[in-house]
C-alpha cells in the first residue's frame, strides 16, 4: 500500500479546461481548506493559463494555481502527475475514449480518483479490470460523483435508511424533474457512445453476474407513462443511474453488508404533454440511431437538432444556468420488521434529493465535496466502487445539505395508516 501524505498535492483536477471542469476548480477554490495543496492539469498550457486567471478572478482566490500538462495518451505523464498528488479528479470524458488510462495509472501510484463518468460500460469495466489491484495499491476510485449519480444512489442510501430501526426497505421508484433544458454536447455525447457498448456491456455482465437477494415484490419497471403521485408524465431514464445503483447493491452482497439490497427504478418527469413529445422522440432518435456507427456520428455532430435544443456544442448560457435546478423524488416501500417480509410492503417513505443546476453547479458541489471526504480519511476501504458503496457511513450527504444540495423526508408511515388518511379526506 503506498504512503501518499508526503506528495506535493492533495488533488489535481484534471480535464480543467473542459466546461464541467472549468465550475469544479471554481467550486474547488472557493471552498477547499486553505492548507489544501491543488493544481489544475490538462493538455493544452494556454487553455489551463486562462482557467487560471478565470478562477482567480471569479473566487478571489489569492494563492497561486499549479498547472500541470499531461495527455492522456502519453502514459509516462499519465504517471507523473498521478504520483505528484493523494487524488485526481477527473473530467475527461467521454470516459469510454479517455477514462482508463487515467484510472489505470491512479492505481499503479496508489492514488485516490474520482469522476463525473455517466457511462455504465466504462465503470463495470474498470470494477472488472482494477478492483483488486486498486485495494492491493491502496486506491480508491469512485465513479460517478456528479449528476450521474450521486443524487440517485445517494438518495437510495437516504432513503433506505429512513425505515424503523427494525425494518427495511425494499424497492424505490424514483422521478427526476428537471427545470430548464440545456446541456453542452459532450454529454450527449457520453449518452450516445454508451448505446454503442449495449451489446458489449450486456456480455461484461454475464461474465460477473451475482445473485441478488432482494425482498418482497418484484419491482415492475415501465417505459413510459402518467404517474399520478407525481401527477407528471414520465418516461424510463436512460442515463446510468439504474445501473450504478445496482452496482452499489451489488456491492452490498459482495461485501457480505447486513444492508438490505434494495430493487430501483428511475424515470425523468415532463409538466405537460408538449414538453414531453419532444423528448419522447428525442429518445427515439437516440434509439434508433445510436446503434449504427453512421447514425451516431450524426448524433453527435447535431446534437441541438435531435434533442430539439437540450444539448448544444455551445452548452448553457449563465442565465440558463441560474435558471436551472433538479429534483428527484424517491417513492420507497418496504417492512416495519425486518423479520417478517412476506406478503405485501406495510411502510412506506417519500423522499426528495434537489438543488441548484444538475450539470454544471450541482456536479460541481457534489464531485468536491467527494473529494473532500476522502482527503479526510473518512473512507477506510479500498477498491473500485460506486459513490452508495464508498460514501454510505460518511458525511457526505452533510456535506452537501451545506452547500445547498437537500435531501428531505416527507412521509414516514405505515401503508396502512396513509390508506386510513385517504379514506377519511374522500
């Protein structure tokens, strides 16, 4: 296990330049602990030069910004700058095409990482290929520390452990309303490359497939539809949330965790029926068209044309950005006694995770505050993981309640007794 205390930073944001990375090193420097040491790293000096004096200006921030070149493709820089530094944090994506060979030379210096990859391939096959030589280095690489997917698999920690002392939950529908519509094209992107690895994730599974010993119902899963608890129109979320979840429950059971895994499903929620036609048929662009090469190229060049303005090479405007927040409301049904889960739930919770804009700001908060409860030492084990897995019994969920990220409980109750609240108001 290397010792990493006397290296010359405590982090390195790497991918700066990048227009996610550009609000986490501003996120960075208004809120890291004056003793910590950082830099800034990407390939291109010039861009990293003007980050620089745009972080500085922004923050007021008056210490000196270290810059560090690297490409990513040139592994002895890769090295380097993993073994001047305790953690990395990474915002090269898409992680498909630039991921591994910063994860990989992280764990060959026994360094700590973290990302905001929303690309299930990419993180099951980092789990596959470095888990073990992460813990016998001493790293620890935590995927999906922003939008994707803290709020989902951190709200399912909440959530779950929002039942009796005795009791457990057993599955969660969540719903993630969005307000405002615009993101830069580099996720999109990210989405449309990961229909590429469809067939490929699908046999990566069969290859570590584990038997997960969930309770009570079966959770059913739809496509499409009208939710009259959200009274919204939804339909089946596409990006990674459902997989890093289960990723984390997965996890569970491989770390013989007495934590009940819990069954999950995510939509995302339109107001009305004109904001959901065009997404609608925006996701049926993605599906039609994501699976040849020549249809995703074309994606990918006009993304503002097949996501009817939701994703732009230029990204959002500040004002968008101010404009913009999420909200993901979790439905969880489970038992009062742990010890007696046959039959159908008889408790229920209703919680909500929701803050400033997804993309941009609250990735920002989110992958820093991550960051953070590492360097603090508040993760003892080592490995691959998933955030669920690797910040459960931490404080980040504080952490983020602090900086404006909210995680709330609106209803705690027998089944029963809501039934009974029902009947009495009709």
């Amino acid at each position: 296990m290397t010792d990493t205390k006397s290296r010359k930073y405590d982090a390195v944001i790497f991918g700066a330049t990048g227009f996610t990375g550009q609000y986490i090193a501003t996120e960075w420097a208004r809120t890291a602990k004056k003793d910590l040491r950082w830099a800034i790293a990407g390939r291109s000096l010039s861009k990293l030069e003007a980050v620089q004096s745009q972080v500085r200006a922004t923050t007021a921030y008056e210490k000196d910004i270290p810059i560090i070149v690297a490409d990513v493709f040139n592994e002895s820089a890769m090295r380097s700058m993993c073994a001047s530094t305790r953690l990395l944090i990474n915002c090269t994506g898409p992680f498909r095409l630039f991921g591994e060979p910063v994860v990989q030379a992280c764990v060959a210096e026994g360094t700590h990482y973290v990302d905001i990859t929303g690309e299930p391939q990419f993180i099951e096959t980092m789990i596959l290929r470095y888990n073990e030589d992460a813990i016998t280095s001493g790293s620890l690489i935590v995927h999906s520390c922003g939008f994707d997917s803290i709020p989902s698999d951190m709200g399912v920690v909440y959530t779950s452990k929002q039942f009796p002392n005795n009791g457990v939950c057993s599955s969660i529908e969540t719903f993630i309303s969005l307000q405002g519509n615009s993101g830069h094209a580099t996720t999109y992107e990210c989405i449309v490359l990961g229909l590429a690895s469809a067939k490929s994730l699908k046999t990566l599974r069969s290859t570590s497939r584990v038997e997960i010993p969930y309770v009570g119902p079966k959770l059913k899963v739809h496509s499409v539809g009208f939710d009259k608890r959200m009274n919204k129109y939804y339909i089946k979320f596409l990006g990674s949330d459902a997989s890093v979840v289960r990723l984390t429950q997965k996890h569970l059971v491989l770390a013989k965790s007495p934590v009940q895994p819990v069954q999950f499903s995510v939509y995302v929620t339109f107001e009305s029926i004109l904001r959901f036609i065009p997404i609608f048929f925006g996701a049926l662009f993605l599906l039609t068209f994501g699976y040849f090469e020549w249809g995703r190229n074309l994606l990918i060049k006009y993304p503002a044309i097949f996501t009817f303005g939701w994703f732009s090479h230029e990204g959002p405007s500040q004002e968008e950005i101010e404009n913009s927040g999420f909200s993901h409301q979790f439905f969880a049904k489970g038992y009062k006694d742990k010890n007696n889960t046959e039959g159908n739930p008889d408790w229920e919770v209703v919680a909500k995770v929701q803050g400033p804009e997804p993309g941009y700001l609250a990735t920002s908060s989110m992958i820093v505050n991550c960051a953070y409860v590492i360097l603090d030492g508040e993760v003892k084990e080592r490995g691959v993981m998933t955030p669920g897995a690797a910040f459960r019994s931490t404080s980040l969920i504080d952490r983020l309640q602090n900086r404006g990220i909210h995680f709330t409980v609106s209803t705690n109750q027998s089944i029963e007794e809501q039934s009974t609240k029902q009947d009495d108001s009709n």
